[in-house]
C-alpha cells in the first residue's frame, strides 16, 4: 500500500515568498533576486524587541541616500572604510519603515568581499537609504492589536462558562463517592469565565443569570484581574483540519474493522478544510514542511473588501 504523496514546501523559500508578499500589501518595491556579485556590500546585525535579523547594503548607494548633496562636491569615490565608519557612527543608518524590520541597534558591522556573498536569491526591500538584501529574516511576530468589531473572525463560535463555585475533595472521599450524595459547595465564585478569563459575576434568578461588575474576590490569580479588559484578539482559537467527511449509515459503521481501506477523492490533499472554533475558515493543501505535515492556505474566506 503506497503512502500519500505530498507535495514538499521549503521552509525558507516560503518564508521568503510570505515575507515579500507582506511587503508589497503594504505599498513597498520587494522582490527576490541573486545579490550582484561585487565589492562595497556592508553586512550587519539588527537587534530588537521582537527579535533579529540581518541584512546588507550597498555601502555606497547607503552612503548616496544619506547624504545626497555629498556626491557632487567629492573630487573622488569615498574610502570604503570612511563609509563603514559613518555607518556605524550613525544612530539610525537604515530606515526601513517596516514593523518587522524595526531595531533597537545594529552590531557586526563588516564589509563583505565578493567571495563571500551568498549565491542564493535573497529577498530584498526598498528604503529610503537604499536597497535592503535580508540574508536572515526576522522571526514572525504575533498579531497584537485590538480585534474590530467587523474582523472577519469576529464570529467566531466562543463557549461561555458558569462556574458556581468550588469545593477541595480529597482522593479517599472521591473513592467513596456514591449515587445519592451531595457535595457541599464550599465557596460561592459564580464566575462567567471565557478560555479561563474571568469576565465577571452572575446572579442566579428565576428568568436567567443577571451578570453584575466583577468582585475583588470573584477573579482567581489563573484568571485575569478584578475589572481587567479582556483582548478579545489575544484569546486562543482551536484550529482544526479536516482531511474529508463520509457519509455513511450505523450498518455500514458496524462493519468497519481494523484495517478497512475507506475510499477517498482523489483532490483530497488539496480541499483540507481549516476551522477556527468549529466554524471553516479557510481551504488549503495538505504538505510537507520540515518533516512535518502541514497545511498551506489556498483560499482564506474573509469578507469581501477585508484586508
């Protein structure tokens, strides 16, 4: 019996193609060639909050941006070390003018000598100082900013939980439990909890539970704080992908037995239904990345005019 062959993604190459497709949505020339093979390349390290990343340039194409009247009053091309000096004296030498390229400082600062310039496509920027080559992505951050009220994940399905309260039962105790008892509950929460985040207290009546400001006492420390706004962005989802559904009836399931062979479509690799929270969400191939399996998007079900 043959296995399922899937198509392999290569990690670095799609990040590369994701990290250039960014880029352009957001109005800046990108693209991914071979660096030119040349002298006056700088290449360096940028260090910030969310991580690092490291780049090259074009020492004096960097130095040209800078300082545009100073080309016409030079009798002869910059020294490059008198470059890689004003580089590194600069506060902010690069202005990427891109959240993900933001830094903190840049360290390893160097000239590179056309033998060891990478001879593999790299994806490059457009900045205001000159052409950007990344040799070393950053890593990708989270999305962290407040959820619209019309995001096209809005709806999505979130499970409220009642907690009336709590009670401490030793092991022996629950092994004696049985049919008939009842169990005292020892503290009052009446919590409204949503994914373990604490939104506040109910009241029980006879039409319903009547939601009341959260108390001092009602939000455990494992919950958030008394009042706290919850970031409805920041909340997990639980994804889940679907190979394929299949009828069949309870005489048919009967029936199954270890090792049955249950047909499927031949396309079934590339319609993986993705859901957030048990609503589809998108559709996607089934590949391989990294030695794991994983799912690349082909059609993301956003509204209409959503970006």
């Amino acid at each position: 019996m043959s296995a399922l062959k899937l198509r392999r993604v290569d990690a670095s190459a799609h990040a590369h193609a994701q990290a250039i497709q960014r880029w352009r949505r957001a109005g800046r020339d990108a693209g991914l060639e071979q660096m030119p093979q040349r002298r006056g390349y700088l290449r360096f390290r940028a260090q910030g909050e969310g991580g690092g990343w490291q780049g090259l340039i074009m020492a004096h194409d960097w130095l040209h941006h800078s300082i545009p009247t100073l080309q016409p009053l030079l009798r002869a091309e910059c020294p490059l070390p008198s470059i890689v000096a004003l580089f590194r004296a600069v506060p902010r030498p690069l202005l990427p003018d891109v959240d993900e390229l933001g830094y903190r400082e840049l360290c390893d600062i160097e000239c590179v000598a056309p033998t060891r310039l990478p001879t593999y496509p790299l994806p490059w920027i457009a900045t205001p100082r000159g052409r950007l080559w990344l040799q070393q992505l950053p890593t990708p951050g989270t999305a962290c900013g407040p959820l619209e009220a019309d995001a096209w994940l809005g709806d999505l399905p979130l499970r409220l939980t009642f907690v009336l309260g709590i009670s401490h039962l030793s092991l022996a105790s629950r092994l004696r439990l049985a049919q008939g008892d009842v169990l005292r509950i020892n503290r009052l929460t009446r919590q409204c909890l949503l994914i373990q985040q604490c939104l506040g207290t109910f009241t029980l009546t006879q039409e319903g539970l009547r939601m009341q400001p959260t108390l001092a006492d009602a939000c455990p420390e494992e919950t958030s704080g008394p009042g706290a706004q919850i970031d409805l962005g920041a909340l997990p989802v639980r994804l889940e992908f679907v190979l394929a559904t299949h009828a069949t009836d309870l005489a048919m399931l009967a029936q199954i037995s270890d090792g049955q062979l249950i047909p499927l479509p031949g396309d079934v690799a590339r319609n993986i239904e993705v859901r957030a929270n048990g609503k589809p969400v998108a559709r996607g191939e089934l590949v391989q990345l990294d030695g794991q399996l994983g799912v690349e998007l082909l059609d993301v079900y956003r509204d209409r005019g959503d970006e």
